[in-house]
C-alpha cells in the first residue's frame, strides 16, 4: 500500500470508529456487532503502527470510551479510569506474556471472566456512597450516581474493620441473561423499542431520566479494580478482591489466580465451554498481572494498563446475507417466517437459518431479502436476526411478503382472534405440518420425554401411515412399525429403535397428568399451566368439565388459558385423543401419592450452571413439588 493511501485509509478509520463509538456508548444503538467494530479497530492499529508518522493525535486508539449523554452531569474520575488492551488468539496472548517478562519474573496471573457490561466507577468516602460515575473518556464520566442507589447489590454504606477514607472501586452494571426476554417482551407490549442485547439493556436502564424507572430493571453490578485509594494498601489483586468483599461490595466469584501460561489457557477453555452457564454476558477472560508491586512497575499507556489483557471470544455477533426468507408452521398452527441465510459460525457452531417470530416482527426490523443482518445468539442456543446493514444494501433487495395459504396443506391463513399477531393455519387436525409437530412435541422433554420419539421418527411414523394423527400413538405395536423402513435393520430385521420406541411409550402412559396435558398441544398450556391444573382437578375428566370461571381462577391459568382449554375440548376429534389414549392405558388421573413437605412454598428459585446427577426438567420438578 502506498503511502497517501495508508494515510487517508487512516483517516476514514478515524472517522468511522469514532461513529461507531458515538453510537455504541452515547446512543447505546450499535449498527455493526461487535466483531466487525474490533476488525476496524485492530486495521487502524496495524496502520499506525506501519505509519506512525500519519497517527492522529486525537486517535480513538489513544484514547478511552466514547463520550456522553445529555442529559446527565459529568464529573471527574479522581484517577483516570482506563481500558484494556484486546488479544484474539493464542499468538497474540504469548506476545503480551513475552512483553511481561521482558519487566517482570515470577508473578502470578489473575485470570477472571470479561463482563459484557457498562463500566462504572463507585466513589466512597468514609464509607459512604458518595458518587457514581460511568468510564466517559476515562478522564470525566456522567454521575449516575442516583439510579446505581436503586441497585441493590450496591451497598450505600461499607461494612467491616478499616474502612479507607477515600476509595474508587471500579466494574460494570450488567443485565442478567436469564431477565432479558422477561424485560423486551414488556417494552415491546408497550410499543417501545426493545433492546438488542443485554449490554444495551443495562446502558439503557442505568442511564434512565427517571430512577424509579432504573429501580424497576433487574440490574447488578459486579466489581473487578480499584483506583484511587486513601487509608488503605493492597498486596496483590487477589488480596483486593478479598478485601472489598469483606467490606460488603460485590465482587465476582468467578475468577483464580495461577501461576503458568498453560493454567491461563485452561481458564479461558473452560469458560469458552461454558459461558452461556454465567448470569451475565461474557465476551472473554481478563487476564492480570496479581502483584500490585508488578503492576506499579509496567504501568500504562495512554488507554490502558501494559499488566492486564483482555483475550476476546470468537463473536457472539456476526454479519451475513439474507438469502430467503419462508415460512414453517407449529404444531398449533402458527406461522412462522425464518430467514435463511449464507452460512456463519457463531458461538461455536455454523447456523443458516433463524426465526423471525412473525410478519410484525419482520417489518419493525426493517429487514429485507438480500440485506446483509447482524446475527447473534440469543440466551445460549437461539439464532436470531437482530436486523439490517443499511449501509450495504444495494437497491437489489426486496420485501418479504406473508403467504396467504398454508404451505403445507393450502388452507387460507388467518389471525384466530381480535389482536392475535400470529397468522395461523385453521386445519389443525389434518394439516401435515401441525401432525408432525404434535407428534414430535409429545417426545419432547416439555411433555413426555420420550428421546426415541424424534423428528425423523414422528414423520415416519405419518409417511409410512402407521397413524393417521397421534390418537393412536399409544396403540402402536412392533408388528406396526416393521412396516417402515426407518424401524427396519439392513438384514430386514426389527431395528432397536423400534423395540425402544414401544418400550418407551409404555412407560410414558404412567407420566404425571401434567405432562400428559402438554403433550396433548393445548394452545398456551405448558408446563405451568399444567402442572397448576393437575393440582387443582387431579384428573383429566374434571379438568373437561370445569366452567370458564373455575379454570380461570387457578393460579397460573387465568382467562386467555382457560378459554384454550374450553375451546379444545369443544372439539370432537381432541376428545377422540383423549379416548383413545386412555383406551390404550394412558392415566388421566394423577397417582395418589404422599404430598412432600412444602418447604420451598412461597420461594422463586433460580438453577444455573452444570448440574451432577440432576436434569433441569428434574430439578424443576423437585422444586414445585415441594412448592416453590
């Protein structure tokens, strides 16, 4: 590359990353994911580092965060509050290791996970919450110092013996995961924007006009550096961490301190494996130098600390082309649109298609066939499409358009009541789409749990027309199914899936009622609403029988559910099901059985992480069994 066009190739990279910034930090708005802003952010490094002599002194590479919002007051950080140099891959993180130990020999490495966040700075005097400051540009930050008191992870009083009489304490408020959809489902009932991901979701929430507002979200805050200190000495980072949870403040638990290179490496696996198990969004593992002595000693450069790295995941958002988009229909009739796409790994595995959730949905997104979108998964598995590049359409794409008949059986789609956003095809009992759906939902884990009962096994067992519908599911025998190929050997014999698929279902006719309502594919009735209705009738004959009124005041069912149910049994062919399922020896009556202890009664508990000896459909039930 020639000189002039390094120069101005620089000078475009300074412009466009200071927008991006603008908009990330002040609008919380980001149009580019993540992955895309830290590509242009490591070409302007690798130009001004080929071309110092073109730098900018005002490159946002020197400098740290990207401005401020309006509507709050800014304030001064006592000592600048910095940010932290990124590494990628393995190359890049034993080139900073061999830059340590070009200074320093014999440390320890505290290695703790990256927090998907907004930074804050608490400032205590005398013990007391004085001031809260967003980063800013590390010099000054805006006092948010009201709405961080309405978290209540945040202590507005230290605790503890030797309190200093100055003390900034750095981390970042965070949305938690499992709260996400919980808050975007209310904004958008409201006819507000939701977020695009939980980091926005804290920005927006923190930065709130109004406290009670911020009072209302399920922020946290979980804090990881110190800054200006007065009264007080640390040894080492660790000895930090130690002493601020002493004093009451929220330090994570998920951090170690080792001693190799090879301990770094299998910290960052480990949390590659299960980052989706955190509470809170990561997007890599932050590695420190421990000894404050150390620390002192490499110090700083104009943005960020030379003893600590941020060693970033591969992207949890991506880009690619909108190739197509079409529609699949549930197992209730409901019409989905899913984007099909050119294939883009993300979050460890390749994915090409994604739902789009409705038409609605496709328009407020503004997406278009042949847009370039932003992908990201959602929670720890989910595809989605958050919405278009703008900037590189071409004029070649086009609207997407709802289809008005059933792809699968041609029935002319319609909304089934006043308000209802999803289109739904109206054939539910013969449609091939909503058969096979039932049919892989009764296996599902919701319902009867049924691992042999697969996709590729409930539509052999219509394409070969071992049933019509799932009435006779039940009533299926060995004799039935060597008549497919799919429960047939090479040799010609019955295949062990057979024998497995009949041994299973046998043993799904003893399953809970609850689990055997869901799987009968009531609209709105999970598990739940169920388990809710199986406590309250114990039998599915009552359940039948009950008024409106009586489903309606069951806890956990209310009116929209209990409508559901009138309207489901009001149909023949469903109670056909419910006949021949019982004719074949399915319950319909919950077994008496000793009632536990309700110890957890009036408690709401949350399971995360890796579970030993556990499910977490059995979990669950051992947790509402006993009444929470």
């Amino acid at each position: 590359m020639s000189k002039n066009l390094a120069r101005q190739e620089m000078a475009d990279l300074v412009n466009e990353i200071r927008d991006h910034q603008f908009r990330y930090y002040v609008l919380d708005k980001p149009i580019i994911p993540d992955a895309d802003f830290d590509q242009l952010w490591q070409r302007l490094l690798k130009l001004e580092s080929s071309n110092p002599e073109f730098c900018d002194p005002n490159s946002p590479t020197l400098e740290v965060g990207g401005g401020f919002a309006t509507h709050f007051q800014q304030r001064d950080h006592i000592e600048k509050m910095m940010s932290l140099d990124n590494v990628f891959d393995e190359d890049e993180l034993n080139s900073w290791f061999e830059r340590i130990a070009k200074e320093s020999t014999g440390n320890s490495w505290l290695c703790e996970v990256k927090v998907d966040g907004l930074a804050i700075n608490l400032l205590y005097e005398d013990g007391k919450l004085s001031h809260a400051l967003t980063r800013g540009n590390g010099a000054t930050g805006e006092d948010v110092t009201l709405n961080i008191k309405t978290i209540k992870s945040v202590p507005h009083q230290l605790i503890g013996k030797n309190i200093p009489k100055l003390l900034e304490v750095r981390g970042e408020v965070f949305f938690p995961v499992a709260k996400f959809n919980e808050i975007n489902e209310a904004l958008e009932e409201s006819g507000k924007t939701p977020f695009a991901n939980p980091r926005n979701a804290a920005a927006g929430s923190l930065r709130q006009k109004d406290p009670r507002i911020t009072a209302s979200r399920p922020l946290d805050v979980v804090l990881h550096g110190v800054g200006a200190v007065d009264g007080a000495k640390f040894e080492s980072q660790s000895s930090a961490y130690a002493t601020l949870k002493s004093w009451g403040l929220p330090i994570s638990n998920r951090y170690q301190v080792v001693k190799s290179k090879a301990d770094v490496a299998e910290f960052i696996e480990f949390y590659l494996k299960h980052r989706h198990d955190v509470e809170h969004e990561i997007d890599g593992i932050v590695i420190k130098v421990n000894e404050r002595e150390i620390q002192n000693a490499l110090g700083f450069t104009s943005r960020a600390p030379k003893w600590a790295i941020a060693y970033k995941y591969p992207p949890e958002e991506v880009t690619t082309k909108l190739l197509d988009i079409k529609v699949s229909v549930g197992r209730t009739g409901r019409v989905t649109p899913f984007g099909f796409m050119e294939p883009v790994r993300v979050a460890g595995s390749t994915v090409t298609n994604a739902t789009l959730h409705n038409a609605q949905e496709v328009t407020r997104k503004g997406i278009l066939i042949g847009d370039v979108v932003i992908l990201r998964k959602a929670g720890d598995v989910i595809p989605e499409i958050l919405g278009p590049v703008i900037e590189k359409r071409s004029g070649n794409e086009r609207a997407f358009e709802m289809p008005t008949n059933c792809p699968d059986c041609g029935s002319t789609l319609r909304a089934m009541s006043e308000g209802d956003i999803d289109i739904r095809c109206p054939n539910s009992q013969s449609c091939p789409a909503q058969l096979r759906e039932r049919i892989y939902y009764i296996g599902s884990r919701a319902a009867l749990d049924i691992d042999v009962l697969g996709y590729e096994a409930a539509n052999a067992l219509l394409e070969d027309k071992l049933i019509e519908d799932e009435s006779a599911i039940f009533s299926l025998t060995i004799s039935d199914l060597k008549k497919s190929k799919f429960f047939i050997k090479k040799d010609g014999e019955i295949g062990a899936n057979a024998e497995k698929l009949i041994a299973a279902l046998e043993g799904a006719k003893a399953r809970p009622l609850w689990r055997i309502l869901v799987a009968l594919s009531i609209r709105h009735v999970g598990p739940t609403a169920a388990q809710a209705l199986a406590n309250r009738f114990g039998n599915i004959a009552d359940i039948e029988r009950a008024t409106l009124e009586e489903l309606s005041d069951i806890d956990g069912v209310g009116g929209v559910i209990a409508q559901s149910i009138k309207e489901w049994f009001s149909e023949k062919w469903h109670r056909n099901i419910v006949t021949k399922w019982e004719k074949s020896g399915v319950l319909m009556i919950d077994a008496v059985t000793e009632k536990l202890p309700q110890t957890l009664a009036g408690l709401t508990i949350v399971v995360t992480g890796s579970l030993i000896n556990f499910t977490r459909d059995g979990v669950a039930e051992a947790i509402t069994s006993r009444g929470g």
